[in-house]
C-alpha cells in the first residue's frame, strides 16, 4: 500500500459487498434505484401501448418503497436523521414518479392507486421506529 492507496487486487469482494449494502441504506440513493428501475420499465410499456401500465408500475415502485425504506431504518446509525430524510425523499419520489407519469396525459382517477403507498408509509415508519427501540433496549439490558 503506497501513499495511502490500496492496491486493487488487495480490494476483496465482501469489502466492496459491505460498502454497496451501507449505500443502499441511504434512503436518497434508494429513491434513486427506485426511480431508475421505474423509468426502466414504464418507458417500454408506454411504447408498447400498455394502457394504465406506467401507472400501474408507479404505485407499485411507491408501495415497494415505502416498504423496502422502513426496514433499512432499522439498522442505519442514525435513525432520526433518516427517518426526517426518508419523509422527504418520499415525497420527492412520488412528484417524480407522478410527474413522469403525468407526461403522457392526465392522471385521474386512476390515481387512487397511490392511495396503498401514502396509508402504508406512515405505519411502516412507526413499525420500524418500534422495532428499533426494542432493539435498542434489549442491547442495553
């Protein structure tokens, strides 16, 4: 190791594993995977003709989030922090989903499908708000 700098090859997998599993705990990197992965797909739906399709895949993407997100709160170090950032990010992942949703036309009713993912978010935040602070209790005792 020379100047600070490792050598590639001494750079071992479960290393490289351990860092890409502490940035996937960020919940604005989160949103991101989840944006790109709705993009992804809604843009060949869409192409394809798939009526209601994008929309479709947006409250599930919404609903995916706002259940994959609480879980990673559990073990992040900082948990109010994130907890405040997750809440934010949640809402600027629905504009943008919605938004690129909105592209190809008006969402009317058909919108009511986000309503899954606005009444979820919320009890899986407290649930995991829960989790940690019996975990944290039981590290104590």
């Amino acid at each position: 190791m020379a100047g600070g700098r490792s050598d590639p090859a001494e750079v071992s997998a479960p290393g490289v594993l351990d860092r890409l599993g502490r940035g996937l705990r960020s919940p604005l990197l989160q949103a991101v995977v989840f944006y790109v992965l709705f993009v992804a797909v809604a843009l060949p739906l869409r192409s394809f003709g798939v009526k209601g399709g994008p929309l479709l895949l947006g409250a599930a993407m919404m609903t995916l989030f706002s259940l994959a997100n609480p879980i990673s709160l559990i073990f992040v170090p900082r948990f109010w922090l994130n907890l405040l950032l997750s809440i934010v990010v949640w809402f600027v992942l629905f504009f943008a989903i919605v938004g690129t949703i909105a592209t190809a036309g008006q969402i009317r009713e058909e919108g009511m499908v986000f309503l899954t993912a606005f009444m979820l978010f919320p009890f899986t935040l407290l649930t995991a708000g829960i989790i940690r602070f019996i975990r944290r209790r039981k590290a104590a005792t």
